[in-house]
C-alpha cells in the first residue's frame, strides 16, 4: 500500500497523514449521519396518525397561519350550518343550536332566545317544516384581530305546499380561542348580527 519508507521520518510523516485522513473522513461521516437524522425526524415529527374507524390516517402538521382563512370560513360555516338547519323535532332543534351556540358568544344566544319567544321553533315543529342553509360565500379580513368577517347563504325551509328560499347576509368577529372538543377550529364568533333576511323565491309543492 505504501512505498517502502527511506528513513523513520518519513514513515512518521505517512502515518500521521493516513491518519489525519481518516479522522477527517470519520468526522464528516459523523456530520453527514447527524445531518440526515436530523432531518428524518424533523419529517417524522411532521406527520400525525390519526385512528378513525379502525383505520389509521395520516396528517401532516401545518402552521396554522398556513390554513388560517379555511378553518375561518369552515368555523362559520359550520356555525351557520347548525344554527339553519332545522327540522320539525324538538331533539334535533335542540342538538343544533346547542353545536352552534359553542361556536360563538353571547350574541348568538341572543338571537336564538329571541326566536324561541317569539315561537319560532315551535311554529316549524307544529308546521312541519324542514329549513336547511346552503352557504354561498364567506369573505373574512385577517388584516387585524378580532377577524372580521360577512356571511353570505340562502335558507330553504320546506312547507307541506311551498318551497321558500330566503337570502341571508349576517357579519360578526372572530376571535381565537383554544380548540377543544365542542369547538375544534378555535374560534369564536362576537358581535354577530344579521344583516338581510328576505324571500327571494316562493315555489309551490
């Protein structure tokens, strides 16, 4: 492997030099090998198994900033979504409203007592009368906090004779508040008021 050394110094000098070379080739290996840990469990740490229905997903984690605006909109949707869709049974009127009041403040409780008192829901009890929300748009500012935010959807309530589709603006604020089980975007809604609420289409049965 080596030429045949002249004198002892220069075998020294042999030596040391194959040595100096595998310490640094052992030193880059290190590296490289921390490197590349380093990054497979910067990568593992991204994903997230998730159990549902005996079957094991996977999710990767995000920064929320990155999803900001769809778990916004999805939040009011969903709000909307529960409190406009009703039908005529006092267990489900009583299970949506109850989903949707965790989503949002004081001021939609509000709102649903004065539609209690006014016999709302009794009416599409005794009517039997099926309302349901489809959601047009959602437009939310994220420029500064709380969020502000205006919803845009029409009602269909289904009558025994009739068909009624109603256009519905509302606006409010979203504030950020931790996820939890009842409210698993992290939002509340405040201040929420409604805008426009009127017939737009009237189609016999």
């Amino acid at each position: 492997m080596f030429t045949k050394p002249k004198n002892i110094d220069t075998a020294f000098r042999q030596v040391r030099l194959f040595t100096l070379v595998i310490i640094i080739g052992c030193l880059f290996f290190s590296g490289f090998t921390l490197y590349q840990s380093q990054q497979l469990t910067a990568a593992l740490q991204q994903k997230v198994y998730i159990l549902a229905n005996g079957k094991v997903l996977e999710a990767l984690l995000t920064d929320r900033r990155e999803n900001l605006s769809v778990e916004a909109k999805d939040h009011i949707s969903t709000f909307h979504r529960y409190f406009f869709s009703l039908d005529p049974d006092e267990k489900v009127i009583s299970s949506n409203t109850t989903k949707a009041l965790y989503l949002a403040d004081a001021s939609a409780k509000r709102q649903y007592d004065n539609l209690r008192e006014s016999n709302y829901y009794s009416n599409i009890i005794a009517g039997n009368i099926s309302q349901e929300i489809q959601t047009d748009s959602v437009q939310v500012d994220l420029g500064q906090t709380p969020y502000y935010f205006r919803y845009y959807g029409k009602q269909v309530l289904t009558r025994t004779g009739s068909i009624v589709t109603r256009q519905l603006i509302t606006e409010g604020y979203l504030r950020t508040v931790s996820r939890s089980g009842h409210n698993p975007h992290g939002f509340l809604i405040e201040n929420w008021t409604t805008l426009e609420n009127y017939d737009i289409q009237i189609q016999t049965r």
